[in-house]
C-alpha cells in the first residue's frame, strides 16, 4: 500500500515553514522556525527535527512517510545543495538534502523556493491543468518559476529561473546584495517599491504627499499602499511605476516562452489593482501583436506558504 | 524498409531554399526560388513544385520519400500555417502546410524558421548532444530558436522563441516594422549596425572615419566590418555597441533557461571577434555569478542554409 504522507519544507530567507501533506494535497499540520539563527546548517536541522518529529510521531511516524521535499534559495535538483545563496548564513555549496535524508531517515529532495512554489501551483492552485505558465513571487526579492510542456526548468545545471535578475533598465539602479544595475528585483520588490518612493519624495520636494509623515524606517511597500488607497500621487504613481518594470519585463518573458498564464505571488500583489493594473497595460504595449490579449495575468489563489510547502513535497513523488 | 529520403524546405523573407535530405543527413541536392513573387501562395506553390518535383523524381520518386518539413517566418508546428509574417507577402493566415501536402501528395509539417534552424544545429551542428541551448540568428532580422530538454520551445500556442523582440533599452531606437521601442532586433540585426552607423556618424561629425566615403545606401555592416578591420574607430565603436547590446539581452536568456551554450547564426557573425569579443564581455558582466564563466557562446559550423533546410526535414520524424 502506498505510504500516505510526506513533507514539505520552504526554507526562506528569514523563515523556514513546514508541514504534514496527504495524498490530497491537504497540509495536515504545519509550523515554522526562524532560518537565519544559526551559522551552522546542522544546528538549524536539529530545530527543525526537535519540532518536525513529534508532529511526524503524531500521524504515525517515518514508516507512514514517502519522503521530504524541499525547496530553498539557490536549491539545486542535480546536486541537492543550497549553492552560493546570497540572504543565507550557509556560505558555500551546503549539501542539505542529504544532512536532512540522513537526520530522519527519509528520502529527502531538494529545488529552488520558487521552483516549489510553481509547482504547489501547478498541482493545486491556479495553473491547475496549464502545461505553460511562469509564476513570479514579489516579495523581499523576485522569484520565479518556469514551467514549460508541464515540467519545471532547471537548465543545463538547475539554475534556470532567474527572472528577477534579468535586466530591464541596463545602466539603471543598483541591487545592493548583487551589484548588478537595473535588474527587475531592483524595481519590482518590497524593497524595490521602498526606494522608488525615496526616489520620489527626493526627487519631487515640492510635491505634496501623505509619505512625508512617515520616517525612513516606517517607509514600506505596506505604506505606501495605504497612502495610495488614499488617492495620494506620489504613491500611486509609485505602483504605476513598479507595474511599469514589471510589465516590461513580464513581455519579454513571454516572448521567450509564450506561456498561456503568469501567476503573481507574494507580498506586493497585496496591493490588488493597484499593481495589477499599470503591469498589465505595459505588459501588453510591449508585446508582438501574436501575443496580445492571450496571456492570463493572475494573483496566486493559494497562501504562499501553502503553495511552497506543497510544491516541495510534490518534489517527492517527481 | 524506411524510406530513404525526406524534403527540407527554408522559406526565408527573399528567398526560399529547399534540398534532399537523406538518412545520415546528406543534403544530395538543392535549390531556391524567390519567396516574394507572387502575391497568392498557390503561384509560390508552383514555383516549388516546378524545380523541386523533378529533384524528387531523379532519386527515385515520390515512394521514396517520408515526408516534407518546412520553415517558414511565423510558421506555427501546431497549425501548419504561416500566421500574419510581417516579411511575406502573404498576409493574415496561410495553411501552407496543407496546401503543400495536397501537392506533393507527401506528409509535409510545417515550423518557426529559427527553430527548423536550431533542430538542424542539434542534429548535425555544434549543439550535437546539448539538450540546453538557444540560437540567435543575426541576419536582417534578429531569429531564435530555444532547446530545453532536448526539445524545441513552442509554448502554448507555438509562438514561443521571438527574442529579437525583447526589449532591452525600453523607450530607445524604435524597430521600423514593429514600431516597438527598443528591441534587439533594432540594433542586433544587419538594419541595425546600419542604423547604428548612421547615429554615430551624424552624432560625432568631428570624428574622422572610413565610413564617411561611403553612400547612404552603401552604408552596410559588410562595409562597416571592412573599415572595422583597417582601425576605423567609429566602426569598431560600432560593432562594440552592437556587441554590448547583443551580451546583455543573452544574459538575460540565460537566466531564464540556464542553457549549455548559445549557437550564434547569420550574416552579421561575418564580423567574427569584432562582434563575438564584446558581446561574450557584456554577456559575463550581465550575468548572476553562479551563472558566469560557463555558457558557451559560439559560431554555428554549419553554412546558414543547411542548417534551415536540414532543421526543417529533421520535423518530419519528429
């Protein structure tokens, strides 16, 4: 009989989440710990196991087990290592896969976070039934999965995906953790839309705007969606301005890929049609005429912790 | 017993090429006809007809023969038509395919020009044994044809693959057919050294150079490769600008599909190191560092026709 659980794991950079999925794809049981507190990866497998054991323990323990999926920054399929993350502790190629097989005695793979959580998508969330799609998770950073002929792409070393690195204005702002300038994670993020409104305020002392009340400190993407909803300027035409970059940047992807749907995750798409908006118009105004008015541009339905957890366990059964 | 032969036909936006092809890929003969005579297809289909059927009937006639495979601007592998080619005469949706069918009595499949050319290089050029890589053809246009997995990319509606119409200098020179902003095809492609060369010549009227003795019309990248290699200055400015735009859109290819190599094609890879020297330099300098110092960026070996005519036989097993 088939053994009817397994576990997925989303390693972020500042949480870990974890949980229980059955063969329906329900998480049964979930939990989360902090990434980041400890400089040796052992250490944190050993917080991981002293809270995931008992809640394996409770349904019935290893032997009801398939195996674990992970999926982490910079996770590699081929190898089973975090390799070079840049937000991790973990400096260096970190063979975690097979620390965490051999702590719990399970099969253990590993991918890439938004490669799991394209994959949560494709078997549970909106991409239900596509065989092209390309999600893209705006949070802190810009993650993406690719999904071509129903398969994730990993490229010739597991590295495929890396969408938020792509550049989209050459010579533009600088991403301060890669040193590149003008890539689409430097507009499109938390962090991205953050200095976009510096930028802004900066550049336009005459404007008026509801953002001046807020410190350095309190200037989020969170903020200046609540200033936007307001009807403030600056802040809606800073959305205009991140859906600008993004939009772009999603025309090319598509006529890389032609992919029937582009799914949105993560923290930004908290904004609604505030982002959605100004990103489809310029999507569409920088698409080959063959490609307009084709491509669904969508908000995840699925919590994104829920949608990596499950893409990661999928990986088991992959 | 298989039949020993197949048909490759190119159909390019001046002239058509098609040849024999046999088990080990041998082209045994071949020949073109001009694409852009006939306002109606039909007359094209003649044409073909007129030079192709007796090449068929010297090596034994149709019986011997598994099918035809053609490539063709726009050509789509799920529909067998051309669909609304900019370059040809034919307009809106032509099932070419089924109409040479008819004709030759012969299976006939039909793809994407810059794919049939990137199936020819998989199987007979230097792509042999890659199952990651991606071909740019820099001729008069800017063509590509992407492999992931051994296969070539179609996306969802068999469009996938229009690289040469990314952008990567949004709001810059605007593509004349397209009237996109900023596309590579603007500068990557043969019109746009041409334009380049026009730009820097009117921009710098002090700058001394070679290419000031030539006419408007003479103005080619066949004449600014020349003056390039006697040390004119503007024209290697030239080619490093065309290189620099060329290096950073393939960083951003591969960052979407990680692939083993990039096959480069066409007349503007006349140019050799001129071109292929600042393109692999922007190319690194663009690239996530878990990315750098592994892609190979090559010349096709095989002569541009073959390739096509080869390629595009290849479909009809496929």
């Amino acid at each position: 009989m088939i053994k009817p659980y397994t576990v997925g794991i989303d390693i972020g950079g500042t949480t870990t989440k974890f949980g229980i999925v059955d063969n329906s794809g329900h998480i049964l049981q979930q939990d989360r710990i902090p990434t980041n507190e400890h400089e040796a990866v052992e250490e944190f497998i050993e917080d991981l196991y002293d809270k995931l054991f008992p809640m394996i323990e409770k349904v019935g323990g290893i032997s009801k087990f398939r195996g674990i999926g992970m999926g982490a920054p910079n996770g590699n399929i081929y190898t089973g290592a975090i390799e070079y993350a840049p937000n991790l502790k973990w400096k260096g190629i970190i063979p975690i896969a097979s620390l965490v097989e051999k702590k719990f005695g399970l099969l253990t793979k590993l991918t890439n976070d938004a490669n799991a959580a394209a994959m949560g998508e494709m078997m549970y969330g909106c991409a239900r039934n596509m065989k092209h799609f390309i999600t893209i998770t705006l949070g802190t950073g810009v993650g993406s999965g690719i999904v071509i002929d129903g398969k994730i792409v990993v490229g010739h070393d597991g590295f495929a995906g890396e969408l938020g690195h792509t550049i989209i204005r050459p010579g533009g702002r600088i991403h301060k953790s890669t040193g590149m300038a003008g890539s689409l994670e430097a507009y499109a993020s938390a962090t991205g839309v953050r200095e976009t409104a510096i930028e802004l305020l900066t550049n336009y002392p005459e404007e008026n705007s509801l953002l001046r009340d807020f410190s350095l400190n309190e200037l989020t993407s969170e903020t200046v969606y609540e200033c936007a909803l307001k009807g403030d300027t600056i802040a809606n035409d800073i959305f205009e301005f991140t859906g600008q970059i993004l939009g772009e940047s999603l025309a090319n992807f598509i006529m890389f890929s032609s992919p029937e749907a582009i799914v949105l995750f993560g923290g930004l798409t908290k904004a609604g049609a505030l982002l959605l908006n100004p990103t489809r118009r310029h999507m569409e105004a920088n698409l080959l005429p063959i490609f307009q008015n084709k491509v669904k541009l969508v908000f995840s339905e699925l919590k994104e912790a829920d949608a990596a957890i499950l893409g990661a366990s999928a990986l088991v059964d992959a």
